[in-house]
C-alpha cells in the first residue's frame, strides 16, 4: 500500500484502466465471474455480432435486461475516489472498458470509453446514432430508415474506433502510473494498454482480488476488491 501511495502522489500523469471488475460491488455481473451467466446463456456469447445476426431479438432482450439492472445501480467509492482525483488534478485520463456509464454518473469528465456505451445506440445501416430508448420492446428500429437499431458498444470481434484509440495512445505516452482496476486483462486490445505503459517506463497499479496476465508486470499488487481498496488509497493519499 505505502509503494502505492508513493507512486501516485509522486505522479505527473497518472492514468486509469478499469474493467467489469470495479463495478462489481455497485452490483454489476462481470462477465467472468461466477455470476456470468444470464438464463442458460454464456454472457460473452451474447455480446459479439453473431448473436445479434442469429438472434436480434434475444440480444436486444439481454440488453434491456442489462439497461434496466444498471439503472438500479449507483457509483461505488472507487468510481467516487477516480472522480475526485480527476478534480484535483491527480487522474489525467480514465480509460475504462465498461458501457455502463457508473463513472460519468460519480463525476468523472476525462472518461475514454473505449468499448462504447450502453446508453447510447446507432443504425445497422445508416449513420444515425443517438441515446438507448426508454422503452424497449422488440427490436429498436431507426428513426431515420427504419433498420434494426443496435447498442453502440464494440462487441467481441470488432474493432476499437480510431480516434478514441489515438487518444489513448496518447494518454499511455505521457502516463508515469497506471492504474488497472478490475479487469481480467484477457480482452484484447485494452489488455496491452498497462504493457505500453510499463514499456515506456512507467509504473502499473494492479487492484484485483485474483491473479491475471497483468499481475507479472505490475510494480504493486493490491489483492483486493476495487471499491475497499481505493478508499483506503484515498484516506493515505489525499488525507481525507
Ligand atoms: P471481466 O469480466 O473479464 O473480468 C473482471 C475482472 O474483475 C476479473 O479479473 C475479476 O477478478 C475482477 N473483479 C471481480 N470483482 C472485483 C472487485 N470487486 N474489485 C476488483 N476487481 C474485481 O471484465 P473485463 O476485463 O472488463 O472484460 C470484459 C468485457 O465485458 C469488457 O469489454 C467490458 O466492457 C464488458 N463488461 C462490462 C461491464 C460493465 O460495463 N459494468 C460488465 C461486464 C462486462
Ligand atoms: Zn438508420
């Protein structure tokens, strides 16, 4: 823990990454964990471009299934403490790997949601984006051309959009620390963004109950869940 606190307060640019992991405890299913099972179905099956080809209709109905759990769900105090270390000038960048919108929702502005969102939707067609309906019955259709809506998140097999990538990068070649809280480290290619850092020269923070990939090349393992542990870290290093 001491090692911790030296490293982030002696940071000049300290990014984030976070994963299913760090909203566990607002009561959000990881899709690795125990709990990732919805009905019969293998969660992770559910998010790729297959499902939604085969099967439109039943992964609409996870989705709204999903929408409706997250509307339920409230920032923990590790979504809480990112925040408040964006505004005090500590955090320079959170990249996250979630779609559900927990740390927008505890104050943080500087969020790089590299897998998409789950409050936002865009056309299978054309080029229309816009918020997830309230409502959801069957399959959302666009209100521009009238083809299957989907939710505007990156699902397994896809790619990452460009420009949010560039800012990334960006992000990773100034970072001295990087925090990595709750992810399994297995999805690519937001898994490789610690190795850039470590690469470069700088320090990985790796807060996780269990070993992953990662945990070799991190400089301090907190062996813990993600909303205890930062409290912690922010009464030693803000003194609050
Ligand atoms: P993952 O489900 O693959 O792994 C979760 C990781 O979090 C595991 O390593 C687990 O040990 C760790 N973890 C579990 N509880 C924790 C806690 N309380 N504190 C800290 N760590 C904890 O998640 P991933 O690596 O983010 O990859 C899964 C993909 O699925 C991502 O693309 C993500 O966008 C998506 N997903 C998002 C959400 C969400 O938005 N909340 C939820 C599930 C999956
Ligand atoms: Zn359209």
């Amino acid at each position: 823990m001491e090692e911790a606190v030296r490293l982030i307060k002696d940071s000049q640019h300290m990014v984030a990454l976070t994963g299913a992991g760090v909203s566990q405890e607002s009561g959000i299913p990881t899709f690795r964990g125990t709990d990732g099972l919805w009905r019969q179905y293998d969660v992770s099956r559910l998010a790729t471009p297959d499902a939604f080809e085969t099967n439109p209709s039943l992964v609409w109905e996870w989705y709204s299934w999903r929408i409706g759990l997250i509307s339920e769900c409230r920032p923990n105090r590790a979504h809480i403490t990112l925040a408040s270390w964006e505004h005090r000038g500590l955090l320079k960048a959170l990249i996250t790997q979630n779609v559900d919108g927990l740390h927008q929702a505890a104050g943080s502005k500087n969020v790089i949601e590299v897998h998409g969102s789950i409050h936002h939707v865009r056309c299978t067609v054309c080029r229309y984006r816009g918020p997830t309906p309230v409502q959801i019955e069957g399959i959302p259709v666009c209100p521009e051309c009238r083809a299957y809506l989907r939710p505007d998140v990156v699902w397994f097999g896809e790619a990452l959009d460009q420009s949010i990538l560039q800012s990334v990068y960006h992000h990773l070649q100034s970072a001295d620390v990087c925090l990595v809280i709750g992810t399994s480290g297995l999805v690519q290619p937001a898994a490789t963004f610690p190795f850039i850092v470590k690469f470069l020269g700088g320090h990985v923070i790796e807060i996780n109950p269990d070993r992953t990939p990662l945990t070799d090349i991190s400089d301090v393992r907190l062996a813990g869940k993600a909303a205890e542990t930062m409290a912690r870290l922010d009464e030693l290093v803000t003194g609050t």
